[in-house]
C-alpha cells in the first residue's frame, strides 16, 4: 500500500507523538484546563502543550471554550469527532497496562536504561543488547 494512502499513517500524523495520546487519554470523559493538564503530564513544557491543543484543535478532535472572564478562563474537551478515538485510546492503556511490567515499568524507565532494546525491538538471539 503506497505510504500517502495508509490509514494508519493518517492516524498516527493526526493523534500520534510523544504528547498528544497522552492528552487526548486525560481529556477522555471530562473538561481540562490548562493548566491541569500541565499538571498531568509533567515534562511537557508550555509552548508544547499549547502547539499540540491548537494541533488538535485545527483537526476538531478537541474544542476549546473561552469564558468571557477576567482573567479568561479556557477549557479543553474531545469533541463528538474526538470522541469517535476512545476505542483507540481504550486499546492503547489496556495494551500499557499489560505490558507495563515488560519494560521496566515506565517507557521512562526503558529510556533510561541503556542496556534495554529501542521499543519494539528484542535483540536478536545471540547479540548484545542494543545499547551496550
């Protein structure tokens, strides 16, 4: 299948990265703010958070509500076509969940380790582990 037409590919350029699964997971079934979710996925800095919420934004899988307030309050939730991702993002925590234990714990931890294989990748039997 020519890589252009590829359903998966279209998914991953539109939800995938290292931040945006994680934030459309917290704004699974509930309202955000920004600074919650700031909150929730430690790391991420301000100016990432803010290009992926427009990101997803522009693709109307999130909305964004602005209250007429001073200071202004915004909220963030999935729309209906957000919503249409829960069976995705249900797959990928149960796959997370399961597999958790596999490496280390936390992808961190897999990071972290240097004797560990790259995600998705075991070393071939016989070679040394990636890494050492």
């Amino acid at each position: 299948m020519e890589n252009s037409n590829c359903p998966v590919k279209l998914t991953a350029d539109i939800i995938g990265g290292k931040w945006k699964p994680s934030i459309l997971f917290f704004l699974e079934g509930r309202t955000c703010r920004f600074g919650e979710l700031q909150k929730l996925i430690p790391g991420m800095t301000k100016k990432m958070l803010t290009q992926h919420l427009r990101d997803l934004e522009r693709h109307e899988i999130i909305r964004r509500k602005v209250y007429a307030e001073v200071p202004p309050k915004v909220e963030y939730s999935l729309t209906k076509h957000g919503e249409s991702l829960k069976p995705i993002l249900k797959l990928m925590s149960a796959w997370g969940t399961k597999h958790r234990a596999r490496y280390g714990g936390t992808v961190n931890d897999v990071r972290r380790d240097k004797s560990a294989p790259p995600l998705g990748r075991a070393p071939i039997s016989g070679q040394e582990p990636v890494g050492a």
